[in-house]
C-alpha cells in the first residue's frame, strides 16, 4: 500500500490558529506518522492540556504527559508551547 502524502491544504485548521511554518512543521509529522491533518483538540500550553485530560478526564498529570508520550502521532507540540490533537 502507498504511504499517504498530506499537503498543506489537506490542513482541518478549524480555529485559523496555525502559523505557516507551523503548517509545514504538521505537514511533516503527519506524513511522518500517516496520520490525517485533522486537528480535533487544541492547547494553549501543557497546563491547557492537563486542564482538559487531568481535571476534566481524571488522568494524573504524569498518566497524561505518558499518554502524549505514547501517541506522538496523535499529539503534536509546537516551539510556542501550544498543542495539537489530530483525529484517528
């Protein structure tokens, strides 16, 4: 089967929020990792993101940071601080 090549106008960008370098950086990983550029979640920052899996979905802090950890092709972090969350 043929890798899937993403481009930058396959981007869901449903907030308008992503720069044009951060654009190509997304466009990367998901290549990298086959993984839809279909953001579901964004974060401002690692306390945003603990905001929503800690005090909202009862993970702990570091079930959390495991939980990005371990799914780097759902999660990407950007130089900024901010987060995304891609659809699988």
């Amino acid at each position: 089967m043929a890798k899937q090549k993403y481009e930058i106008s396959d981007i869901d960008d449903y907030q308008n929020r992503l720069t044009e370098k951060q654009k190509k950086l997304l466009i990367r990983h998901c290549n990298r990792y086959q993984i839809a550029p279909e953001i579901c979640a964004w974060y401002d920052d690692m306390d945003d993101f603990y905001s929503d899996w800690v005090e909202q979905i009862g993970y702990t802090k570091t079930g959390a940071r495991k939980l990005m950890q371990d799914n780097k092709d759902e999660f990407k972090r950007f130089s900024d601080s901010s987060i995304i969350r891609l659809a699988k």
